[in-house]
C-alpha cells in the first residue's frame, strides 16, 4: 500500500453484493421444505432446553406441515428438549393422532396448539412453555409494559387471557384462547405462561426466547425501582422497526447457527 503525503490510502470497500447476510431459505418442494422445519425445530428444542424453558413434561412447539397444513410436527412426549433429533419429531392431526412418529405426544399441547393453528393459517409455528419469568409475569396477569426495545417489538401486539380453568384439555377452551390471541404475535396465559407465534419456526422461537428475557426485565426492574415507559408514539416507531417475523427470524440465527454446529446430531 503506498502511502501519500496525506497518510496511506485506505483499502477500497466490499462491494455489497458480496457481502453475505442470511435471509429465510426458498424451497423447490414440499419435502425440502418439511425436512427444513424439522430441522428448524429440532433446533429450537434444543434451544429451549439449553435456556431451562422446560418443566417436566411441560412445553411445546409446533410446526405446520407444508403440505398438509392441518397437521403439524411436535416433540415427542416426554422426550428431554436436549435430545430431540429431527427423527423423534412426531407428526400429528388436529386431533391429536399420530400420523408420523414412534412417540405420544403432549394432548393438552394440541388442544391449545391446534385451535391456533386452525384460527391463524398465516401462522407455521406455536411455542408454549413454562418459563420462569414467562409464568411470574403471568401469575400478576399483567402484560409487557414498553421499557425497552426489545419489549417494544410486543407493545399492542400482544394480549391476555384473563382467565385460568385448569389444564387446557378441551378443544373449547384452545378456541378461547386463539380468539385472545386474534391477530397478534404472543399471549400471556395468566397463572400459566407464555405463547407465540410466528410465520416461522426461527421467528415464534425468537419471539418466545425474546418475550421472556423481557418479562425477566420487567420484574427485575420494578423490584428495583419504577420504570421509565417509553411513550406511545416511540413505543410504535420501535415496533415497526422490530417487530416483524423476519425481523424475529433474522435475530434467531446466531441460535441456530451455534446449536446446529455445536450439536449437529439434532439432524439425524
């Protein structure tokens, strides 16, 4: 590099068109595209494991089949998070019976998961667990108060279901709840939880991983203090800037990307 009076030149920049930057894979068929959730779901699994989403038996995601969109890939029924493969994954109809699969799966997770699905075809994934802060914030039947961006990406488009009946085992009830839930991305389930959805696998884990660390925020905050909310109009702005699923999707992949390298079994 020669140098000038002036200094040494500066290196010319990247042109942009080689610079990589992910973005949402297109497919050329209904089986590329399955085994892509699959794969996808696997991973969040693993995800929600590593993070200490899961309680017992407890926690689920499900993800549309591309073909058959009435029927949807879940978690095997008492299979640990931390072990799921693409493998285990169990495909089952909206009424909860095994199409796919060597495993039960969870019945009250398709009483809720289900009655979503059908009320939000736009919706390919639903995660529902029961997080620590997800369920402290549920227990005070409150929502995300806009103290941050990211609990700004949910200010207005999350709600709740201001009621508690007990396990979830009826097909009423999960139509109770997608009629809560309407057109928005996450729900709080008082005295139960968290749920969210997105037009992904990477978008609903994202929303669910993000809408809890915020619950984490919320109630660490006010035990320490009051607040500060941020104003209606700011709150917006932000969440149209934020609040989108590729958004969502976009800010999952160092999650997929680190899971998928480190613990590459989970596509077997």
């Amino acid at each position: 590099m020669h140098g000038t009076p002036l200094g040494p030149t500066p290196p010319m920049p990247v042109p942009t068109e080689k610079l990589q930057f992910a973005m949402p894979p297109m497919h050329d068929s209904v089986e590329e595209e399955r085994r892509h959730r699959k794969e996808r779901l696997a991973g969040a699994l693993r995800n929600f494991g590593r993070l200490g989403f899961e309680d017992g038996v407890s926690g689920h995601i499900t993800a549309r089949d591309p073909e058959f969109t009435d029927c949807f890939w879940v978690n095997p029924f008492g299979m640990p998070f931390k072990h799921v493969t693409v493998s285990d994954l169990v495909l089952a109809n909206s009424d909860g019976q095994v199409l796919d699969g060597r495993h039960h799966v969870n019945q009250a997770a398709f009483t809720v998961h289900s009655q979503v699905h059908a009320a939000r075809p736009d919706v390919v994934a639903v995660a529902h667990c029961h997080s620590v802060h997800g369920r402290a914030l549920a227990a005070l039947g409150e929502l995300l108060d806009p103290i941050t961006q990211e609990s700004c990406a949910f200010y207005e488009d999350h709600a709740l279901y201001d009621t508690y009946t007990g396990v979830a085992v009826d097909a009423e009830e999960g139509r109770r709840i997608a009629t809560a839930l309407g057109s928005r991305k996450a729900l709080v389930l008082r005295n139960h939880g968290l749920l969210t959805v997105g037009d992904s696998v990477d978008a609903a884990a994202w929303w669910f991983v993000s809408m809890e660390r915020s619950s984490q925020v919320q109630l660490t905050a006010r035990a320490a203090g009051r607040p500060v909310l941020i104003d209606h109009r700011a709150a917006v702005a932000t969440r149209e800037q934020l609040g989108g699923d590729l958004v969502a999707w976009i800010n999952y992949q160092p999650m997929w990307q680190d899971i998928s390298r480190s613990e590459p079994d989970l596509l077997s």
